[in-house]
C-alpha cells in the first residue's frame, strides 16, 4: 500500500486525541498481529483517540468499549481511515 | 512419553479434586479487568488456597463452596483476551478446559465491553459445552448507557446468562445457582459455535470428516481442527498418543472413541499440511474476524445503546491525572502522601507493640532464670532471637498495616494503571515493558512481592529486567532506616512539627533516585546482557472503581501483610541468634562484632559508610529491619540489640562515632541500591531458577551501591563536607 497516494491514510500512531478512525490494515506478522487481532483490532473497527501520556507517548485508545495505551512504535503499524470530518 | 504421563496426571487430579469430597470441578474464566477474582471471592470466601500451575509460575488460585448438599470445587483460571494459545496463561486456561474436563466453566464478561469479551466467550463454547455466562459490572454498564437484554443473550449463546454485581455480591446466588443446575444437567445447554467466513468454512468442511475419522465423534471437533490446520503442537501431541480421543471422549459423552493408527495419524497430518497451505497465511485473521464478526452480531441484539452520557467522569478524571502540567505533580504529591501517612500512622502503634513485645522479652528472661537457665541460653534465646523478632514485628507491622492498605486502595480504584501510563515513555527508552511500573509499585511495600508481581510480564527478557532492578524500590523493611537517618540528620534541621513532612520529603527524594536507577540498569541491561528491543506492550486502562473496603482487607491484610511479616519472621529469628553470637563471643578481648568491623572498616570509610555498619549489612542480609537495631549495638559496645531511644540519644549516640551528614546519606544511599534480603533472593530464585541469574540480582545492586556511595562521598568530602 502507498500511504503517501492516499492522504486519507494514516497510522494509528499519527491521529491526534479526540479523531475516529476505522481499522484498514495491519501491517505486522506473527505474535503481535495475534495479540492486536485478540484485542479487537479488526480491519474494519473504529477506534477513537482518547489521550496522550504527559511525556507524548503512548496514546491511550478506545477500542470496542476498553481504553488501551499503545506505545508509537506499536500503533505505527495500523493503517487506519479517518472517519471524522 | 512424556505426553502419557502428563495425561495420567491430569486424570488424576481431576481425581483427586473429587475424592476429597468436592461433587463438582468448577473452572472461572475471563478477560482481565473483569472482576473476576472478585466473583472468586465472592463464591469461595476465605475457603481459598493460591499456588502455582504445575511447572508454572502462574499464580493458581482454588477455592470451594456448598451449595444443596453439594460441594463444589472453583479454579481461577489465569485472566486472558484468548484461548489461542499465544501466552503461557492462555495455555494454562485451555489446557485446563480440554483435558481437566471441568463439570461447569463459568466465564466472568464485563458488560461495559461486551464485543472484545465475547470472544473468549465464543472460543470458550467452541471447547465446552457446560458454561454459564457471568455478566459482571452491570451496574458499571449502566452508567455507561449501555443495556443488556440477558434473556436475549441467554438464548443467542444457549447458555444460562447471570447479571452480576460481584463486588457488592449482587446477583452471586443467581450465578450458584445456575452454575449447580448445568452441572447437575437440570440446565441442559445448547451451545452456539461461531459462524465461519465462508473461505475457511469451505476447507473445515473438507477436513473436519477427515480428523472424525481418525479420532472418533468429538464434541469440540470442529476447535480441534482449527487447532490442528494452524499447526498446534501441543493438541497435535495429543492425538498422537492418543490422549484426546480418551479425555474428551469419555467425558463429554461422544459414541465412538478409538486410538488411531499410526499410518491413520500420518496421513491425516499430510492433508492438514496441506489443507493449511492453502490458508496458512490468514487462517488466524480468518477466526478471529470470524468470531469478532458473530460477537457484534451478538452484541448488537442484546447490548443496547441507551444514551452516550455526556458527564463522563473517567475521561475527566483521566483528562487531569494524565495532563502534561498536572500529571507528574499528582503522581509525586500521592506518593508523599502514602509515604507521610504511613510514618505518622505507623509511629504510635510501633512504639506501643515494642513496649509490649519488650515487656514479654522481660518475663521470658525470669522464666528462664527461675528455670535456672544457663545465661548463654537465655542470651542467645530471649536477648538474640527473640529481641530481633520482636524488633521486626513491631517495626514493620504498623507501617504495612497502613502501606497495604493504601496501596490496595490505589490499585482498586484504578489509578496505577494509570501511572504506567505516564512514565512508560522511560521504559520505552530502557527498552522494557510499561507493566514494570506496576511491579515496582508493588515492591514499595516488600521486594519479594515485586519480584513475584513481575509475572505479569509476557516477554521473557523483559519480565527478567523488571526482577533484576525491582531491589532499587525501597521496600518497607528499609523505610525504618531511612526514616531514621532522614529524622535524625535531616529533618533536624526544621522545627518538629514539620519533621515527620520532611522526613517524607526526603523519602520521595531518595525514591525517585532509586527509580532514576531502575531505569539506568534496565536500560544498560537491554543493551548488554540481555539484549533486545521492547516487544509489543499494550496497556488495558479499567474504568475507575469504587474500591470495596472488605476485599481491601482481605487482599492488603491477610494476603500481603500477614505473608511478609511472616517470612520475615523467619528469616529474622536465624539472624537475631547470629546478632547475639557476635556481639557476646569474646576472642582476645573483643567480640567478633568489632573484629569484623576493624577488617571492613577502611571499605566501609571509602564508600562513606564505616565498618560497624557494613558488618550489619552483612549480618542483615536475611532481613533489613534488623539493620538499625544492630548498628546501635555495635556503636554502644553492648552485648545486644537495644530498644527504642530517644531520637537526641539516638544522635548523639552516632555522632560520637564519627557519623556525619556524608555517613547519614550514603548510608540512606546503600540501603536503597544494595543487595536484596534474603526472602527476596529466595523468592528470585523461585521464579527464575537460575543461579546465574539470582547471583546476579545480588551482584548488580552492589555493584551500583559501591559506587554510587563511592561517588558521593568523594565529592561531598571535596567539596567540603566532612
């Protein structure tokens, strides 16, 4: 995927507090895209920004109902949608 | 062969469980942050017993209830997202359900996220079919806007659905009660399996007849080829002896059971290879959405939206404590806090149980002069052994009985998390698992606890990180040293009505070096000897709590204090003996005590500190509320430990030794980076079993105690400082 083609494309890592995204890709294999999978990280789930640590990472987000912070490196791996404006 | 035994182990304990008069085996299940231990409490009461998964160092907690002249016999199962096997616990939790062959499996749901916790769910029906769902946190969900139609869900799952508020017992009868109908079979259930996207539909329905073959008409079958096309070690083993086909079929009613053949086994392996060659890639992708798909599908009929609330108060709260401007302020000003009520609180109870501990000390040392004794006897008895115990339990319990609680409260109410939040970007950097924040915490009240806390940690490398360094959080046994040097050299200085604030002060002071420190060593250790880079870490945020006053007792007073005291106790009797010994047996006039401190006292003036003080460092290795006590003694030439003094006596006790303001903070200094006590290396050893590892968990700490001390005193000395 050419992220750079399609401005409407971020990673997780990217949004600011308070955007709503939609999940379009993960871009991990292995024991992590397991664990994000579990956790309800779908293509196709909504994720909002909820908060930034003080010292600017991790950033905490809503995903199905549960608040869960996840550091940049981590969250740079989803591609994502924005689903506001 | 291994396998073999394994499975008659199994059998066996499921065996045992019910030989010792228990009628039903009861499994609980659920995601973390559920409330799940809290429904274990509530079921069982205090009829629980924790220990460890055999060969594990996951924490196993059993407990039992009666319930109709029936007992019933309750296994916490570790908290997990997913039966897929990814993690220890999640082997732990579906090896339990597939081969202890559980009467009922209970799974804890948090209501306030019902689509991420209907996968497990979903997996779990997949594996069993006697379940019982328990929808905890209603009343949580409720404030959230959302409402669950129980009936709805009850027939979607075909199982029974409870409503649940398990911290203040609402709902637990009903949940007794369906858990002792399934299992009696006057429920009887009907478990929904999961729609499968239709790719994967299509190779399951090739090869599911395929595995029937082989093993017999399996109530999980369809699970157990999913398991097999992703190559699972583990349940292909059990095919292999065998031990599937005997397990799940005999006690889960399947008609054919049979052992396979080996060219059976062979040629089924060949086709699932290649089966899974078509899918391999995204087969995990394909279950998962699969089951995500049918947990919304779920969700959406039975969990309506009533209202979004506008008065959110977690996100107001959160807003603050995680800001940029107040974050880091809050943070420091609770740990003052808790460091200040504990040292105030701790104070007038401390002095009263020592009074009365040294009053029995008294009546002991009559009973054994009108026994008539040897005085060597008594000595090393009552003035040796006993005068230590009696010095920890009366230093050490108050202060715990305040900190445990304290910190139970934090920890309920949600806040910690939220700490790790804050500070995780020094992790990152030290390249470790955010979770280390919460282990530290945890060894602010006792090291030992820390270490063991640190399971919590997933990745291997860094939960070994998080062992090593967790000695850099002085743990109570220490604060009496600290409090004391900060008291008497310190807070002196200022008028006494603040004294107990700055002896706070400078408590937050010398604990944030030591956490500057923890950070240091992880991050050289992630650079040298244990190499890598910080692997996924995700960080669940729970809503906040209103903490439950009981559950904080029982978890802070029965659970930790009690325990530590008493492995202290332990330790400190051996101790107290050898304290005793030292300072009574003569060898060319002197005791061995003032022997032994000549020989380290040129080490002991170099690093700031003086050799009376490294011997008791030495001879408090098992315990370091003994440390004081035996410092005193070697000062004052006395034959044992000496009571409470008064502060003044106390500082002019010192003084006359040489002890300085340098002596004061390097000896606070080396009693936050030193080697841990001996519980704590014991317990390293517990979970690491390694010597090369233990030794260095004591090594490490040394090492940076000699010379930072080292550091210090050199420059304070240059620049003027005596």
């Amino acid at each position: 995927m050419h992220l750079s083609k399609h401005s409407e494309y971020k990673t997780l890592a990217e949004i600011k507090v308070g955007h709503r995204v939609i999940v379009v890709r993960l871009l991990v294999e292995g024991l992590t895209r397991r664990r994000l999978l579990d956790l309800g990280l779908l293509p196709g789930t909504e994720v909002v920004a909820v908060m930034k640590s003080p010292l600017g990472d991790p950033t905490a987000y809503d995903i199905r109902g549960t608040v869960l912070a996840l550091r940049s490196e981590d969250a740079s791996k989803i591609v994502v949608k924005s689903l506001s404006s | 062969m291994n396998i073999r035994r394994k499975n008659r182990d199994y059998h066996q304990e499921r065996h045992e469980d019910l030989e010792r008069g228990h009628d039903y085996l009861v499994a609980l299940a659920g995601n973390p942050n559920t409330g799940k231990s809290t429904v274990f409490n509530g079921l069982t009461g205090l009829r629980q017993h924790v220990g460890n998964w055999p060969g594990k160092t996951v924490a196993r907690a059993e407990g039992s209830f009666r319930y109709m002249d029936k007992r019933y016999k309750l296994i916490d199962l570790p908290g997990t997202y997913s039966l897929l096997a990814t993690a220890t616990d999640e082997e732990i939790a579906r090896n339990f359900l597939l081969f202890n062959n559980p009467d009922v499996v209970v799974v804890v749901v948090d209501s306030t996220a019902p689509e991420r916790n209907l996968n497990l769910v979903l997996q779990v029906l997949e594996i069993s079919n006697n379940v019982v769902i328990c929808l905890n946190l209603v009343d949580e969900a409720a404030r959230k806007g959302l409402q669950v139609n129980v009936k709805q869900l009850s027939i979607d799952l075909g199982v029974p659905v409870v409503p649940t508020v398990a911290n203040v017992g609402k709902g637990l009868n009903n949940l007794v009660k369906a858990i002792a109908g399934v299992a009696s079979g006057k429920i009887v259930t009907s478990p929904h399996h999961f729609v499968l996207r239709t790719k994967i539909r299509e190779v399951l329905d090739e090869v599911v007849p395929q595995v029937e073959k082989v093993t017999g008409d399996l109530p999980n079958i369809r699970w157990i080829t999913m398991r097999l096309l992703e190559g699972d070690t583990r349940i292909h083993q059990t095919l292999d002896t065998g031990e599937l086909a005997s397990l799940v079929g005999t006690n889960q009613g399947a008609s054919v059971t049979k052992e396979p053949t080996k060219d059976e086994l062979k040629e089924l392996f060949d086709r699932m290879k290649a089966a899974a060659a078509l899918i391999q890639k995204s087969l995990y992708d394909y279950i998962v959405s699969s089951i995500y798909a049918d947990a919304e599908a779920i969700a959406s009929k039975s969990v309506i939206k009533v209202e979004a609330l506008k008065n959110d108060l977690d996100s107001k709260i959160d807003r603050i404590v995680t800001s940029r401007f107040m974050g880091f302020p809050i943070m420091i000003v609770l740990l003052m806090a808790v460091f200040w009520i504990t040292i105030e609180g701790a104070n007038v109870p401390s002095q009263f149980l020592a009074k009365g501990l040294f009053w029995l000390e008294d009546q002991l040392s009559m009973l054994f002069r009108w026994f008539g004794a040897p005085q060597w006897l008594e000595g090393l008895v009552v003035h040796g052994t006993y005068r230590s115990l009696a010095w920890v339990v009366s230093v050490m319990l108050p202060p715990m009985a305040i900190f445990f609680p304290l910190f139970t409260f934090l920890e309920d109410l949600g806040y910690l998390p939220r700490i790790a939040f804050n500070i995780d970007r020094f992790f990152k950097w030290a390249g470790t698992d955010g979770k280390q924040t919460l282990t530290m915490c945890m060894g602010f009240g006792c090291n030992a606890a820390g270490v063991t806390s640190c399971r919590s940690i997933n990745s291997p490398r860094e939960r070994l990180i998080a062992i090593l360094t967790n000695n850099f959080v002085p743990c109570n046994g220490r604060w009496p040293t600290l409090i004391l040097m900060a008291t008497i050299f310190v807070a002196a200085a200022f008028p006494p009505a603040v004294s107990s604030l700055t002896a706070s002060f400078t408590l937050v002071a010398i604990t944030l070096m030591g956490i500057a420190i923890t950070f240091v060593i992880s991050a050289m250790l992630s650079r040298t000897l244990l190499k890598g880079e910080s692997s996924f870490f995700v960080l669940e945020m729970p809503s906040y709590r209103r903490p439950q006053f009981s559950r904080i007792l029982y978890t802070s007073l029965i659970d930790r204090t009690i325990k530590i005291l008493y492995r202290a106790i332990v330790w400190a009797a051996p101790a107290g003996a050898l304290i005793w010994v030292m300072g009574n047996v003569h060898i060319g006039g002197e005791t061995l005590m003032t022997h032994a401190a000549g020989v380290l006292s040129p080490v002991g003036l170099l690093i700031g500190l003086d050799g009376i003080i490294l011997v008791a460092y030495i001879i408090a290795i098992p315990a370091n509320e003994i440390i004081i006590p035996t410092i005193i003694m070697g000062y004052m030439g006395t034959s044992m430990m000496t009571e409470f003094q008064s502060t003044a006596e106390l500082h002019a006790l010192f003084v006359a030794q040489g002890f300085t303001l340098v002596t004061a903070i390097c000896l606070m200094l080396f009693s936050v980076l030193h080697y841990p006590c001996a519980t704590t290396t014991h317990t390293i050893w517990k979970e690491t079993r390694s010597a090369k590892w233990t030794i260095l968990s004591n090594l490490i700490p040394l090492v940076a105690a000699v010379l930072v001390c080292f550091g210090v005193a050199q420059s304070l000395r240059t620049l003027g400082f005596s």
